[in-house]
C-alpha cells in the first residue's frame, strides 16, 4: 500500500513540475496543405522513433515514448509554432496535451491535428437566412 501512494505522489510531483520521464506526439499534417514538409522536423526532435503512416487524405506522425532527456522540447514547441503558421485558414488545429501512466513513470503526450469545420462560416452563405428544420408530423392517436 505505502509503494502505490508514493508511486502516485511521485507522478503527481512530475506532473506539477513539468518533468515527464516520457514524450509522445501525435500529429496529423493533411495532403492536401504544405504541412507534410513538416514531418521530418518531428523527426529531428524525437531522434528518429517515430512512425510515419500514410492516409488517404493525410499523412500521421506517430512517435514512440521518447525518454525525455532525448526529446528536443524546444524544438518541439518551435515546430509546433510553424504548424501553427503554416496552417491554412480553412483548417482549425486541435492541441491536446495529456500526462498518462507509462511503464515506471509518467508520459506527456501531445495531440496535434488539423481539422476542417463540418460548415463553413463564409457571410456569402445566407447569414440573415433563418434555418429550416424539418417538417413537424402530428403523431396518430
């Protein structure tokens, strides 16, 4: 019992002060925008663990929980930043960081993915025009 509470503290601790003993990133750059030139850069910052999986529409970078003394953070954060950038306006980039169990210690993982609105936000769409919804049946008795 006194080995899980301290195994929670320590992990609480980490958390707190910022010092995970891995990373993880996940990001998705579309094919369809200049972001897939970025994918080497991931891989410069996690020192080559990482997966490079090609989608239909996108391509996923999936890197291995990289311990954190090799994981190049202010290079991350950087390439993030040109993510951001370089990120056309017809897309909205999702960021999520997560800290998670992960063997002995804890994980920081990141989240970043590019996503397209289900509807567009344009002014020539008809703002002023009210939305129909469907037809409203009497039910029978």
């Amino acid at each position: 019992m006194g080995t899980r509470i301290r195994d929670t503290l320590t992990r609480y601790w980490k958390r707190r002060t910022d010092r995970p003993d891995y990373v993880q990133a996940y990001v998705k750059l579309p094919l369809d925008t200049e972001l897939p030139a970025l994918a080497h850069e991931f891989e410069v910052v996690c020192g080559g663990r990482l997966d490079r999986v090609p989608r239909r529409d996108a391509v996923l970078v999936n890197t291995d929980y990289v311990p954190a003394e090799r994981f190049d953070s202010e290079r991350f954060e950087e390439v993030v930043g040109e993510l951001r950038d370089a990120c056309p306006d017809r897309y909205a980039l999702h960021e999520s960081t997560k800290w998670r169990p992960h063997g002995d210690g804890v994980a920081k993982t990141h989240t970043l993915v590019p996503v397209r609105p289900l509807f567009s936000a344009s002014e020539s769409e008809g703002e002023g025009d009210p939305v129909r919804g469907a037809p409203v049946r009497e039910r029978p008795r």
